[in-house]
C-alpha cells in the first residue's frame, strides 16, 4: 500500500512540475498499465510480482531525476510494460482457474447428491425385497403347516422387477394376477416410484394388492384399455 500511494504521489509531483521537455515514448503506457494492475487488484493477489513492476517504473523515474537520461529511463518503463503484461496474463489464467475450480466443485457435489440418493433408492430397494423373502417364507411356512398346495398360494405381496419388463407383463404373470389389464392394481399402490408402466427398473421392488374389490377391478381394467393395452 505504501509504495503504491509513494508511486502515485511520485507520478503527480512529475506532472505538476513539467519535469523535462516531453516524456519518454514508454512512459504513458507504463503508467497506464499500472493503473490497470490496481483495477485488477493485482497487488492483492500477486503482490511480489506487482511489486516488480512499481520497483522497475520507480528506477525508471529516478533515471530521470538524478540522471536527467530520457533514453535510459524509456528501456526502465518499456520493462515495466512487459512485466506489467505477463502479470496480467497470470490474473487472467488465475481467474480461468477459479472458474474451472467453482464448476468442477458444483459437478463434484451434485455427484455427491446423486451417489447419496442412488445409495438411498438401493437400501430402500434391499429393505423391500428382504421384507418380501420374510413374507414368503413365512406364507411357505403356513401353507406347509396347513398342507396347502402351491396351486392354492394367494398372490405374492412384492415382486421384483426384471430387466425389459412392463406393468401389463407383470400383471399377466400366472402366479400374481394372470390378467394384464389388472396393472393399474399395482401402479397405484407403487405411484410413490413408478413415473411411466411401460419403463421400470430392474431390482425395483413392487408391493402387489392382494385384497381389492370387484370395482376396483374393473375401474383397473377400464383405465388399462384407456392406455392402449
């Protein structure tokens, strides 16, 4: 801070004096440039290099002063133009750097996001099915108390998803409905993870009503013709 408001200063009392006949060719642009590294908050960021420019100009001017050699003190701010050039190339790829920075930390978190709700869908998913094998051991385990045929077995509660399948062939399935105009039955009761009947997941675990009512049977039935089924 100090040696930039030395600068200014410096800068003004040279004006105010008419300090010699005309100014060297590279000394307005030396300036100019200088003043622009401030804008570019260049000693904020890259301070020993800002300071390399304002030490070469500052020479440059006591080149003048002392020495009264124009020449001279031109080669000083021709350097001070140069240096103050590649500063402003390294602000420019710094700032391209805290770009691609800042995107790079959105993709990273909204990866994040999307592995913790895939994690979420899958543990939902092994809770489901794990709920089902419990439920059909435990139906198995009746029915062989009560000597059941497997014939007679009510539909199952849960069915998992095979890769290619649709509502309608899930309904169609003997041991679940064996009537694929029923699939409306099951899309109600899973609305909380099924968008489209026709594209499902495979391993989604679906609860499949076994207790329904006539109407609603044929509400169902009604509602898959309206669908094209």
């Amino acid at each position: 801070m100090l040696l930039r408001l030395a600068l200014l200063l410096l800068v003004l009392l040279l004006v105010l004096s008419g300090c010699g006949s005309h100014d060297p060719l590279w000394r307005m642009k030396a300036q100019l440039m200088l003043l622009q590294l401030q804008q570019e908050q260049a000693e904020q960021l890259f301070p020993d290099d800002y300071d390399s420019v304002c030490s070469t100009f500052q020479h440059g001017e006591r080149i003048i002063i002392e020495d009264g050699d124009e020449k001279q003190a031109d080669r000083q701010f021709l350097l001070t133009y140069q240096k103050g050039q590649l500063l402003q190339r390294d602000l420019e790829q710094y700032r391209i750097r805290l770009k691609e920075e800042a995107l790079q930390k959105v993709i990273e978190e909204r990866a994040q996001r999307e592995e913790e709700e895939r994690a979420r869908l899958e543990s939902e998913q092994r809770q489901l099915l794990e709920q089902a094998e419990k439920t059909k051991r435990l139906q198995n385990s009746k029915n062989a108390g009560q000597g059941t045929s497997p014939a007679t077995v009510a539909p199952s509660a849960f069915y998992t998803v095979r890769r290619g399948e649709t509502l309608p062939q899930i309904a169609a399935r003997p041991e679940l409905y064996n009537d694929a105009a029923l699939w409306p039955l099951i899309y109600r009761a899973n609305r909380d993870q099924i968008r489209d009947p026709y594209q499902l997941w495979p391993g989604q675990v679906l609860k499949i009503p076994r207790m329904f009512s006539r109407d609603e049977a044929l509400d169902a039935r009604r509602l898959a013709h309206r669908r094209g089924l």
